[in-house]
C-alpha cells in the first residue's frame, strides 16, 4: 500500500516537473502564446460555463412569461340520468395576465443582473491571479541573477582560499544563501502554476494549458485622475444595486399581479338536455366571481401589505450598499495614494542607493580590497529591497483590482 501510494505521489511530482521544463521551454523559444489580462477577460466573458448559463436562465425567465396568456382547459361535464351533456370555460383576465407578464419578465432582469455581478467577481479573482503570477515571474528573475552572482562570487572565495585571502565562514555563509535562494524560486514556480491554473480554470481551458503573459505591467495611477466615486455612479454601474432596484420594481409587479385578484374572473358554461319533454334542449350560463367581498379581499390585501414592508426595507438595505459601495472606493484610493508614493520611492530612491551600495563592495572584493562578508550583506539589503519593492507592487495591483472590482469597472 505504501509503495503503490509513493509511486503515485513520485508520478505526480514527475509530472510537474515535466509541466515545467515544458512551459519553461516554450516561453523561451517564443512558442507560448502571450495572453494580455484583457484577453483573458474577454475569454473568460465568452467561454466561462458558469456565465454562460445565466443565458438559459434569461430565456427560461422569459419562456414562461409567453404561457401566461394560455386559456384554461375547457371542462366536460356528463348528467347520465337526465340525459344533459354540458362544456364550461373560464375566461381569462387580460389585466391579471398582463400584469403576471410584466413580473415573470422582471425576473429576466434579475438573472442578467446576477450575471453581471459573477462576471465581476470571475475578472477580479482573474485580475489577483494575473497580478500573482507577474510578480511571482519578476521574482524568479530576480532570484536567478542572485543565484548567478552567488555562484560568482563562490568561485573567487575558492581562488581566494587558497591564498589566504578569504575565510570560510563567509563561504559557508554563502552557500546556505544560494541553498535559501533556491527554495525561494521553487516557491515562486509553485506559485506561477497555481496562478496559471487558476486562470485556465475562469477561462474553461484545460488547467495544464500553457500560455506566457506580459513582461511589463503598467500601474494606472488612479489618484492623479480620481474615477468618479459618487452615490449615483454607483448606483448606475454596480449590479448588485442593479439588483436592489429591478427586485424592487419586481416586487411591486408582484404587488400588481396580487391587487389584479380584485378583479372578476368570467366563465361560460353550454349545456343540451336530450330528454324530449324538455322544450329548451340548449341552456347557456355566464358565471362570475365576486373577489371583492370582504372574506375574500382580506387575503389579498394582506399580501400587498406586507410587499409595501418588503420594498421598503429593499430601499433602506439598497441605501445601505450604496453607502458601502461608495465608503470603499474611497478607503481604496486613499490606499492608492501611499502605495504608489512607495512604489515611487522603490524604484527611484531605496533600489538604487542599495545597488550602488553593492556593486561599491563587490568591485572592491573583485580587486582583493574588500571582504566577502560586507559583499553578502551588500548584496542581502540589494535582494531585500527588490523582493519588498515586488511586494509592494503586487499589494498596489491588487488594491487597483479591488477598485476596479467596487467601480464594476474591466
């Protein structure tokens, strides 16, 4: 039991591993196919099967608002012991069945409107994964040229060993780096495929499909052209609002089709008597209902109340969201703000100082003036800052996404 669980576990490694130097290849000689994030919402939008049902529920919605129009089956009745053979019809009531059309096509609205809320949930989720991988990506080169210049500065400390010029704490020291940055780029590889496969999967492609996604991603600085954070933009753009208000307008066709029971209902009934001492073998009847007596209107009057009771806690719970809605947008941009003050301040002032810092240190360890220690803890604060400058890029593309996600904005 054991081997055969050990073999499945060593199959299962053996297939990533072969995942990656496949990806890895293709990416390199150029054959994977580069996906941008908006060609991946566009694929999502198309071919996500979870979107895409919401169009059978649309049509379903308004299938059954074509039914509404339908008559009643006629009934047959049969008098075996005078003979009478009669057919009664109900009448159907245009204003009740106008108004049940206008409710089962509001419901339509509501399907589409929840379509449009996942389709934004799917785009964020797909947005976070996307953002992911790109750092994750631009670690792994950071990592591979820190193992590369580990790697350098080992073979001097060997040269350097043997004249005395180096000593091996600093080379051990070294060593565990490299061993530390190799870990760390396992990692950040692990990370790239779980965030590929995450994006197969919104976009209903096979989760080992293979694609590579742009080098450079721009940061769109929302704060220095703020989007418009109003209450009323939101309550255009954002679906789930979208949804507070049609279910309201929904409800009150509801509360149409209920008062629509106050009307009469008409029904027609032929009867033909076969007996022959009966002068008049034809009889037709009219029928009517009486809804408006007093223990038949209760009913139905009740039900309108309490949808008044429901509407009006929809509108305060919608005022509710909007306010959250537009308490988010503003807490994300006031994020924003600092965050890209800090990104700035990465890649113009703290990056370069480090760099120059190190490459001082390493120049002068390369002309046997310097010592291996200070190169390593050079080199230490360089690695550091990069990886936190990364950090701070992938937390401020995703603050962007989140924006993005309350704006209902692609």
């Amino acid at each position: 039991m054991k081997e055969n669980e050990v073999s499945k576990q060593s199959a299962v490694n053996n297939r990533q591993v072969i995942l990656s130097i496949v990806y890895c290849l293709l990416s390199t000689l150029g054959f994977a196919q580069i996906l941008s994030l908006d060609t991946i919402l566009s694929r999502i939008e198309k071919n996500n099967s979870s979107i895409l049902s919401y169009q059978n529920k649309i049509l379903s919605a308004n299938e059954m608002a074509k039914g509404v129009k339908s008559w009643m089956p006629p009934t047959l009745s049969l008098q075996f012991d005078s003979a009478t053979i009669g057919i009664s019809q109900m009448l159907p009531n245009p204003r009740k069945q106008n108004a049940k059309v206008d409710y089962l096509k509001s419901l339509a609205t509501l399907e589409s409107n929840d379509a449009s809320y996942l389709k934004n949930q799917f785009f964020t989720s797909a947005k976070i994964a996307y953002y992911e991988r790109y750092v994750s990506e631009k670690k792994s080169i950071v990592l591979k040229e820190n193992l590369h210049l580990l790697k350098l500065m080992l073979e001097i400390s060997e040269l350097q060993i043997a004249y005395n010029k180096s000593n091996l704490q600093s080379v051990y020291r070294a060593q565990a780096k490299l061993y530390s940055q190799e870990s760390m780029l396992k990692e950040e590889q692990g990370m790239i495929q779980e965030a590929t496969s995450v994006l197969n999967y919104l976009m209903n492609e096979n989760l080992e499909n293979v694609f590579a996604i742009d080098s450079v991603m721009l940061l769109k600085k929302y704060t220095m052209q703020p989007p418009d954070t109003s209450k009323e933009t939101l309550e255009s753009k954002r679906s789930d609002i979208q949804k507070m208000n049609n279910s309201i307008t929904s409800m009150q066709l509801n509360k149409k089709v209920i008062m629509a029971q106050s009307n009469p209902d008409f029904g027609v009934m032929v009867e033909r008597n076969n007996t022959y001492t009966n002068r008049h073998p034809f009889m037709l009847e009219l029928t009517m209902t009486i809804p408006i007596l007093p223990w038949v209107s209760k009913m139905y009057k009740s039900e309108s109340r309490a949808m008044d009771f429901q509407i009006n806690a929809m509108e305060q719970e919608k005022a509710g969201m909007i306010n959250m809605a537009s308490q988010m947008a503003k807490m994300n941009l006031i994020k924003l703000h600092s965050a890209y003050q800090i990104v700035d301040n990465y890649t113009d002032k703290i990056i370069p100082a480090y760099a120059k810092n190190f490459e001082v240190n390493l120049l002068a360890y390369r002309q046997n003036t310097g010592d291996l220690l200070k190169v390593l803890m050079a080199w230490d604060d360089l690695q550091m800052a990069k990886m936190e400058y990364l950090d701070f890029l992938e937390t401020t593309l995703k603050t962007e996404a989140e924006l993005e996600k309350v704006l209902e904005n692609k």
